[in-house]
C-alpha cells in the first residue's frame, strides 16, 4: 500500500502542492489529472523520492519513501518512474535497453523477459534497431518496458502516451494497463487524456491550487462532475441553472421546450457533430448524430 500523507512542497516559497493525503492499494491503477502547472509530474516525482518534503511523509508497506537529504541515490528498488525524459542509451538496440537492468546470469531467461516486455509495448519489429533512429514515441515505450523489466511493485508513469501517435495509443494502452493488472503492479498515472482514465484507472485524483480537489472512482466524477474543471476533462459541457453541470451529450432535441437556441456552427467530431448555438446570447454545445443549419431554430431537452 502507497500512504501519502499530508504531504506539502514547493520549489520556491509558494506551495507546489498543499496538504495532499491519499492511500492506494497494492494493484490499483490511479490517474492524476489536474491542468498544466497543476503539480502532478511533481507528485510523481516526491513519490519517487526525488525531492525532500516541506511536510508530510510517504510509506510504501509500511518504509518511508526518503529524498536526496537522506539517501545518497534517488530512489527505491520497487518503484520504477517513467518521467518524460526517457533517460536511454541512444547507441544501443531495443532490446539491449530493455534488458539493460537483467541479470547475464541467466541469458535465455533474458531473452525472454525482454521479448516478453517487448511484445507488452508493441515493438517486436524494432528489438535490433538503435534507440537513436526510434521515433519519440517508439523511445517513450522503450522506457515504459524499461521500467517493468525487473518487475516494479510500483510505477510511475508521466504522461506516458503523450508522444505515441492515435494508431497505436488504444491498442498500446490495453496492453500495458492490463499487463500491470496481472502482474498486480500498483501504477500511478499523470495524464490530461481521459482515454488513460476512462477505461483503466481504480481511482482518479484532481488536482487544483496546489490540492486535491476530487478524489472518487472515474465513472463516479463523470456521472456527477460537481465543478466544471472537472466536466472539462471528459469533454463538451454547458451550464444550464439550475441543474448545472450539463454534457453536450445530455442535450437532445425535441418539438418544443423553454430550451430555444439559434445553431451557430456544426463541428463534425467523428461519430456524432458538436452543434455550437445560441442561447439566451450565450454559447450551447449540443452532440447530436447529424449537422444542423446555421440558424435554424432548435428546442432542446436534458436527458440524463
Ligand atoms: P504538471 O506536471 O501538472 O504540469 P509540474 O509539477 O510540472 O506540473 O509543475 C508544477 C509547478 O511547479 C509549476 O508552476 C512549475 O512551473 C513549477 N516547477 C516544476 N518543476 C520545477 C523546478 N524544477 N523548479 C522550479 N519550479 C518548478
Ligand atoms: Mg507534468
């Protein structure tokens, strides 16, 4: 179990990050959200242990997780990071990366495990190519099996798709989520894509003005958002008083209502069209299967 407790920091006087206190069981799958400059890569980073705390304490069964002050060299053997510096060798091969940390004692268990990790992140075409001719997200999974070659307890992973085009993220992303699942390794994600979310994480955390500011299961603070920065981060929304927090989705048309709106503009979004129209001199988003004319008049209904 991770127990980060009450812990606060800055790089300078002003606090970085505020009081934040979470615990996370061992095999679950957290995702950190927050906007950019919100504190998550330097949550990762205390985690890991690589700056001293201005308060609180991290545990990891029970051991405190210590920065520079007290450890000669950063980091623990059970906790791997995956930072957005991929921190390679660029005249070597894939696999001569990936098995970098594995014993030569053993050379076909090596081999092994290498391919084994080079099959999780979905470069067995690459294993004899030099990092240096990779792309930048062929290296981020290089660094990603890198990390798992000797089995974590725990991994850090920042931003870790961010670099990897659309063709592969979906796929790429099953893979590794569920090869952190069998294996019950405990994985903490920052990321700004709700596709690391949605589908994977136990737990999502968001970060606000240096706190935690929503804590709960994803499918929880989709269905019920509470502040809009949260809504923000699973897609188009509205504010309708006086329920609220109102998805672009939710919004149906019918024949009549007291909803009257003038279509601005149709944006086709692949499976549906994000309708922007007027109401009452303000922006409406509305996700309907179909375009809209440009000032037709529609009436619209909130469905939940
Ligand atoms: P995020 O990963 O959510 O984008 P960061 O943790 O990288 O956010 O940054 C949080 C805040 O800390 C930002 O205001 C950033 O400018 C500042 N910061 C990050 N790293 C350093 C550093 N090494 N020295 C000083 N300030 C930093
Ligand atoms: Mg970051």
């Amino acid at each position: 179990m991770l127990k980060v407790e009450n812990i606060s920091f800055g790089y300078t006087k002003s606090k970085v990050l505020d009081h934040i206190d979470f615990v996370l069981e061992k095999g679950e799958n957290l995702a950190i959200i927050g906007e950019s400059g919100s504190g998550k890569s330097t949550l990762l980073k205390l985690i890991y242990g690589e700056y001293d705390l201005k308060e609180g304490h991290i545990y990891w069964n029970g051991k405190e997780i210590l920065g520079p002050k007290y450890n000669l060299v950063i980091g623990y053997d059970f906790m791997k990071s995956v930072t957005q510096e991929f921190d390679l060798m660029p005249f070597t091969t894939v696999e001569e990366n990936i098995g970098k940390f594995l014993s030569n004692f053993f050379p076909e268990e090596k081999q092994k495990r290498t391919n084994e990790l080079i099959k999780v992140v979905e470069l067995e075409a690459y294993a004899k190519i030099k990092v240096k001719n990779l792309s930048g997200g062929q290296k981020q999974r290089v660094a990603i099996a890198r990390a798992l070659a000797k089995e974590p307890e725990i991994l850090l992973l920042d931003e870790p798709f961010s670099h990897i085009d659309n063709f592969k993220k979906q796929s790429l992303r099953r893979s590794i989520f569920n090869y952190l699942k069998e294996k019950k390794i405990t994985c903490i994600v920052a990321t700004h894509d709700k596709n690391d979310v949605l589908g994977f994480a136990d737990e999502m955390i968001v970060l606000h003005n240096s706190k935690i500011i929503a804590k709960d299961k994803p499918q929880q603070l989709y269905n019920n958002p509470k502040l809009p920065l949260i809504a923000s981060f699973f897609g188009e929304f509205n504010i309708i008083e006086p329920i609220g927090i109102v998805y672009a989705h939710q919004l149906k048309i019918v024949e009549h209502s007291d909803l009257k709106a003038v279509v601005k503009q149709s944006y086709f979004n692949g499976n549906s069209w994000l309708i922007e129209a007027d109401f009452n001199s303000r922006s409406i988003f509305v996700e309907l299967v179909s375009e809209i004319k440009k000032d037709s008049i529609i009436y619209l209904k909130i469905e939940n």
